[in-house]
C-alpha cells in the first residue's frame, strides 16, 4: 500500500511540474518613488517515512513566499522585503540597503546573516530540499541589526550585529548584549575552476531562559520556576566553507567544517557555568548527467557534544533534480538515511519537491 501511495504521488507531482508554464520574466511595476519588482518562491511537496512506525506520509507545503524588491535612489538606496504568512509569521524579511562607500553595501534591518554556506542563500537556490546539518543544527536564522559586506577583487569581508534573540515572530532581545558576526570569502583565480573559501566567527550572547523544577516528594508536588539574574552567556560559532565549481565539466563541490560552544548556568546564580562543545561538518558533490537532470549526493555528520561518546548521527542524503526551466521551474527528490550512533533508529526518509520560483 505505502509502495502504490509513493508511486501515485510522484506521479502526480511531476505531472503538475510537466504541465507546469515557465513564469514570465519579473516586469517593474511603476510605483509612487523609485522601482519595484516581485517575485515568489513556492514550494511543495511529500514525505514518505520508510518505516512503518516512524511517523505520518504527508503532504507538506514548504514555503509560499512573495518578495519584492527595488530602489529608491538608483544605485544608492534600495530595499528588499519578503513576506509569508505560513504560521502566521507575516513579514520575513526586511533590508534598508545603502551603498554610499564604493563596493561597500550596509544593510538595516530583519534579515539571514551570511553566517554557513548555505544560510544567505535565497531558498530557491537549495541545491537539495533540507539544508546541510551545519546550517540546520547550529544557525542563528533571521536577525535584527546591521551588516556590511565590501566586495573586492580577490576577498569580500564584512560584519555585522545584532539583537542575537530573533525568532520567527520578531520577539525583541532578551538581553543588553548583542550578537557579532565576521565573515571573509577568498576568491583565488584558478584557469579550471571557479573555488570560493569562506570562513566566519559567530560571538553570541544570551540570557538563559527560565526553568521548572518539579518536586514530586510532596503531595500535590510543587513547582517552582527559577529566573536567571540579569547575566548573559556565551553562544559561539566558528567555521569555514569550500565552493567549488569546474569551468567544463558539470561538476560542483561544496563542503563545510563548524564549531560550537554553548555557555549555561551550573546553578540558579550563574555564578559558575558548563559549556557544551559541538560540531558537524558535511561534504557534498554533483553531476549533471544531462542539461536537465542533475545527481547529488551529501554526507552530513553532526555531534551535539564532543565530550560525550556514540551521540551522533550522520545523513546520507541522495537526491536528482530534475529541471524543466532551471531553478524557476524544477522538481526534486531526495532520499535520507539517517545513521544514528549508539542505538540505531529506523528513521530514513523519502522527500520529494516540487518548486515554481519567479
């Protein structure tokens, strides 16, 4: 039954993917000051569970997002917004972009810091349906605050800071503390391929959430709430990434290395702390074995504390892509193994997407 259920809705995904037309090309629009221009991303598509008992076959609707973008000044001040309203989260995004110092861009706002390789990336532009476990595990997500980014020849650098709290709802900062980010990419010339390596450090800054403590010796037990005094703790991040694409043959690498380090309270005073070490990394290649069909394959491992033996768990994620009009118009299939250390959980899946974008 699950084997008919998977076959029927490949089937009809691709159909609705064949069938699809290719969105015309984004057209201004005229407006009161200045230009805009919209565009979208949707995304849809299917989860299939290949055991029995690890949960739902579902449908998924993964992004529905509508941007728009434009200037003010030409080649001065422009914007960008992007808008969802999937779980009631409205606006996603929103960037005040100014470029008064030559090859230099500051941006203010709500928005993804170039943190991992794939974390800025517009999410049409996912080389896979999930992100790499570096960006999924340990990414700080959208942000409030300031960022710069200067472009050179041979190395584009910037920094940036922010609140460090954000979430999906735009919740304030928990703390007076704020976030820093810097970045660095080096761009070598190389006669057959184009390579990119990047490299940033992530210093955070928390205030640690209140817990409970349940007492249960007493009938009814008792609750108690403790609430961390006004100190903040560490949230740090350090990484690098490699990006490599060959200039004649349709071969692409990418591969990343990152570092964690949690600060928590050994106690309800802070007055000493833990820290938990983490890790993950993955490396990745494809091939497109004709101008329409693509074969990836990724290795992702993850270890949430380092000083900790068999907690880990590694994804091996097999995937083809199929493109109708490249990114704009183009379906994906993934399959998941998921290798656990320690007590293996049978928890591989089979994703499938597809992926109108304009």
């Amino acid at each position: 039954m699950k084997r008919l259920t998977i076959t029927l809705v490949a089937g009809m995904l691709l159909s609705l993917l064949v069938s699809s037309v290719a969105l015309a090309e984004l057209a201004e629009i005229k407006v009161g000051k200045g230009t805009l221009k919209i565009g979208g991303n949707l995304q849809a598509g299917y989860t299939y569970h290949m055991e029995d008992t690890e949960g739902y076959d579902s449908f998924t609707l993964n992004r529905a997002r509508v941007l728009f973008f434009g200037s003010i000044i030409p080649d001065k001040v422009k914007y960008f917004v992007q808008l969802e309203n999937k779980n009631g989260t409205g606006i996603l995004d929103y960037k005040a972009r100014f470029f008064y110092i030559n090859n230099t861009e500051i941006c203010f706002g709500r928005f993804l810091p170039p943190f991992t390789l794939y974390m800025p990336s517009a999410t049409h532009k996912l080389e896979m349906i999930n992100y790499p476990l570096t960006t999924k595990k340990f990414a700080m997500w959208r942000q409030v605050g300031l960022q710069t980014n200067t472009i050179t020849e041979f190395v584009d650098f910037g920094v940036g800071i922010y609140n460090g709290a954000d979430q999906k709802n735009n919740t304030a900062d928990n703390n007076d503390a704020k976030d820093f980010l810097f970045r660095a990419v080096l761009k070598p010339k190389m006669e057959k391929v184009d390579i990119r390596v990047g490299g940033y450090a992530w210093l955070g800054f928390a205030l640690p959430e209140p817990f409970e403590v349940v007492d249960n010796t007493v009938t009814p037990a008792v609750t108690t709430t403790y609430t961390f005094p006004e100190k903040t703790a560490s949230k740090n991040r350090f990484g690098g990434w490699v990006k490599v694409d060959h200039k004649t043959l349709p071969l692409k690498i990418r591969g990343e290395f990152l570092m964690a380090s949690d600060e928590y309270p050994a106690d309800v005073t802070m007055s000493t702390t833990n820290t938990i070490d983490a890790m993950a990394y993955f490396a990745q290649g494809s091939y497109e074995l004709r101008s329409d069909i693509e074969a990836l394959v990724r290795y992702d491992f993850y270890d949430p504390n380092t000083d900790l033996e068999d907690d880990g768990e590694t994804w091996l994620t097999i995937g083809v892509n199929y493109y109708l009009d490249g990114l704009n118009s183009m379906f994906y299939l993934n399959y998941i193994a998921k290798m656990e250390q320690g007590t293996d959980v049978d928890n591989d899946l089979l994703q499938a997407q597809v992926q109108i974008a304009f």
